[in-house]
C-alpha cells in the first residue's frame, strides 16, 4: 500500500463488517438529514437554509459514532499528518471551486448575490455536517475495509470515486435534465476530492475548512467572474 495515504496508515483498531457499517451509517446519516428537515418544517422555522437537517444529522452521526471504539479516529477528528495539510485544503478547496464556475457556466446558471443568511450557513453548516457524515463516518468505515485487506493504492481510489457517487445523488434531488448532470458532475468531483484530502492527510479537519471555503467563496467568486 502507498504509504501517502495517511488516513489509511493511521488506523489503528479493526472493525468487524466495515463495508456494511458503511452502508448502514450511510442509511443512518440520509435518515438524520430528511428528519431534519421534518423537525425544522415542524417547528415553523422560516428560514431560507437547511439549518435543522445539518444540525440533526450532525448530532446523530456523533451519537452514532460513539457506540464503536475510537469513534474519533473512525471519524478523523485527530491533527492532520500531512505538515502540508492546510496549503492542501486550499489548494483541493479552489480546484473545486474552479469545477463548480465551470459547470455553472456551461449550465448558464443566473449569476446573483445571495443572503446574509446563505454565506453563513454555507460557511458552517454543511462543511460541518455532510463531512461529518459521509468523508467522516461512512469513508471512515471504507478506510478500516482498505487497511484489513491491504487494499492497494489503485483500490483505495476506487473506494473513494464509490463514496462520490451517493454524494453526488443526494444534490440532484430537486433537478432534472442537463442541470442534474452537471450538478451531479460537480458535486461527485466535489467528494471524490474531499476524500483524497482525508486520505492523504488522515484528518477530516482538512476537508471541513476546504468544504466550507467552496460553499462561502463558490457562489461569489462566480458572480464576480460573471458581473
């Protein structure tokens, strides 16, 4: 195994039926989102962002992690092992951005400045939460599967383009035609770099700050090229 992966070396419990605790945190982290969304509706909460979903889920996948041992290293809540860890947050955070003008361009998306609200909650919320949930709990899992069978670097990039695609599913719910396939296609591009971030750095700090960098300058570095 290439030893650049560090998220994969610094493993150090094993887990019984990792590729099925991967599927199931998935089913657990999707419920966590929808019944967030529920709750906020329930409550009467106007606001124009998906806080609820990313606060629930963001709780459930803590309380969830919790039940296995080293739920912090499972989750990568550890100091990146990479000392280049923060040149690369920024570097994978502004090759995602330039994928998503990209696919914004050719889909001749409106150019607009958005709510206070809006760069606030992307600046936070879903950084936090989606990373937590999937590059955190659900690769977390793929990763215990690539350690115990030694799987080689080739293998790892394959689980990491499988962990893309469910990311990629879960943006186009309210698309349809040439949209969804771009956006599906930015945000599959999206995880399958995240992914590489926590792999090679061992840490899902790295992929928070670089999600949370795309969502809040993303939009606004596209009005301005546009403008």
């Amino acid at each position: 195994m290439n030893t650049s992966w560090q998220g994969v070396e610094s493993l150090t419990t094993s887990r019984r039926k990792p590729l099925l605790w991967a599927v199931i945190s998935f089913v657990v982290y999707f419920a966590s989102v929808v019944a967030g969304s529920i709750i906020q509706k329930a409550l009467g909460l106007n606001f124009q962002m998906g806080w609820g979903q990313q606060i629930i889920s963001i709780i459930v996948v803590l309380i969830f992690a919790s039940f296995f041992k080293k739920p912090k290293e499972l989750l990568g809540l550890s100091v990146p092992r990479n000392n280049s860890w923060l040149l690369l947050s920024i570097l994978t955070a502004f090759f995602v951005i330039t994928v998503s003008v990209i696919a914004r361009m050719i889909g001749n998306e409106p150019a607009e400045l958005n709510s206070l609200e809006y760069y606030l909650y992307e600046a936070t919320m879903p950084g936090l939460g989606e990373e937590l949930g999937l590059r955190g709990l659900v690769f977390g899992f793929m990763l215990y599967f690539a350690k115990q069978h030694n799987i080689s670097s080739k293998g790892i990039w394959l689980l990491i383009i499988i962990q893309a695609l469910p990311f990629g599913i879960l943006h186009i719910f309210q698309s349809s035609g040439t949209e969804a396939i771009l956006i599906f296609t930015y945000t599959s591009i999206a995880a399958i770099a995240l992914a590489w971030l926590r792999a090679r750095t061992g840490s899902l700090l790295p992929c928070i700050i670089a999600h949370n960098i795309v969502n809040a300058f993303g939009s606004l570095i596209y009005y301005l090229i546009m403008k």
